[in-house]
C-alpha cells in the first residue's frame, strides 16, 4: 500500500508474511460461548431488522432509507458477532 520511504516510520503496510488479523478460530470461540451482553445486543438489532422488515419502524418512508437502514443493521450486527467481547 505505502512504503516507509512515502511516510517516514509510520508504515500501513503490514511488515508479516502472513496476516493474523482475522482468526477464525477467535470467531468460534466468539459464537460458541456468547456473553449476555453480546446476546442481548444480537437479539436488539434483529429486532431492529424484524420492525423495519415489517414496516413498523420505517412506515412510508422511501426505499432507500429502508434499505440503508437494513444495511447498517447488517453491519452492526455482523461487528457484534464478529468482534471480541471488550467490556
């Protein structure tokens, strides 16, 4: 991406021959053994996707707010999933 030479010490690039910066292994362990806190988050943004599916949060608003909406809920929820439990 940058070379050192472009930005002096501060390198983007990743220097590993092998990135470790996703772990599947991480991830089972993340859906395997679930916090509460992380449970009742998913089971809030899935209910959040139910009302807007249904139309009870979104009522006559245009597509693409619904479909915007649809895709940050998506999102949310996948980083919820995804990413480890820091609290």
């Amino acid at each position: 991406m940058f070379s050192r030479k472009e930005f002096g010490k501060t390198s983007y690039r990743n220097d590993e021959e092998h990135c470790k910066c996703f772990q599947k292994n991480i991830l089972w362990s993340n859906l395997s053994h679930p916090s509460r806190y992380r449970i009742s988050v998913a089971i809030g943004i899935i209910a959040l996707m139910t009302g807007l599916a249904i139309g009870l949060l979104s009522g006559k608003a245009e597509m693409w707010v619904k479909v915007t909406l649809m895709i940050t809920f998506a999102f949310a929820l996948l980083i919820t999933v995804i990413v480890p439990t820091i609290f």
